[in-house]
C-alpha cells in the first residue's frame, strides 16, 4: 500500500462547519451504498449497526477502535437510498453534555464510476486534527475492502500520529 495523504477539506455549511472526504469507487451506486449501510459490508471496514432503521434510531458499534468502545446511538434523520443519508450521532463519553456529530453521506455515479461525499460536523476546529486522520483512515479502509483488497493492511499509525496529517487539518481549519 502507498503512504497515505490527508484529504479532508473544511466546508463552511449553513448548519455549521463540516470536514469533507471524496472517495471513488468503479461500482454502481447500489454497490457502494450497500457498502456504506449494510451491516455486514461495514463490517469490513469499520463497525456494524443493530436495530430497525424504520424507527429512526440505530446503535452503531465500532469494530477497530478497541474492546471498550461502547455503542453509539445514530439518529437517522434523512435516508434517500442509493444517494443520501443524513445522520446524527451522540458521543457515549461525554456524560451529560454530550456531543452531537452531523454526518452526511452523498452518493453520485457517472459513466461507471461513483463518488463517495463523506462529511461530519467540526463543532471546534481543534477536533479536526484527530477526526481528520480518523476518517481519512477508515475511509482508505473503505477503499480497501470494496477494491478486493485487504482493509487490516491499513495501518492507523500511517494517520495518527503523523506530522503532515496534523500540517494539513491545522491549516485547513485555521489553528
């Protein structure tokens, strides 16, 4: 595998400010999308979700962040299969005020080809220097598993710690 670069950029948004990733993927949309909801296909890359979205609530466990990471609670606030899905999750560490994560997931194809949009909710721009790293990496991981390649070869300590991953989201949220 190739040494890894940062790529999320900030995106200043009527509700807020956003880091934003772009992956693509030569596979239908409806591939992709099963990757990116379907628990089994997240499995391979990142975590699984439980309950019945037809309520509006899932919990979301992941899968690579240690035995202790607890479930997360993820509101589903907008789902458009195969294009968009809209979510907001709620931190299971931060006891009483807890903070709330946006998630926006646009999915486009064109000629064989289907773009991945991820983004989530920067509340303070410092949080970028560590969820920046963090998604650039289950993103790669993402990649991975969906080109037939193995996602436990990505190596989070290519991300985090690292200089130029820390450079470039400082810079890209002005800190």
């Amino acid at each position: 595998m190739s040494t890894p670069a940062p790529t999320g950029r900030r995106l200043d948004a009527a509700d807020g400010t956003y880091c934003e990733w772009r992956r693509t993927f030569r596979a239908p949309i409806d591939d992709v999308w099963a990757a990116i909801t379907e628990p089994e296909r997240l499995a391979r890359w990142i975590g699984t979700w439980t309950g019945e979205p037809a309520s509006g609530e899932v919990r979301f466990q992941m899968l690579f962040e240690g035995d202790d990471m607890p479930a997360e609670a993820f509101a589903i606030d907008e789902c458009d299969p195969p294009r968009r899905l809209r979510v907001t999750t709620t931190s299971p560490y931060d006891g009483e005020n807890p903070t709330h994560w946006r998630l926006r997931l646009d999915l486009t194809e064109a000629d064989g080809v289907t773009t991945l949009t991820f983004a989530q909710s920067v509340p303070d721009p410092k949080m970028a220097e560590g969820v920046g790293p963090g998604w650039d990496y289950y993103l790669d991981r993402l990649v991975a598993a969906e080109t037939g390649d193995d996602a436990s070869a990505v190596d989070f300590a290519d991300y985090h710690p690292n200089d130029a991953f820390t450079a470039h989201y400082r810079a890209e949220f002005g800190f």
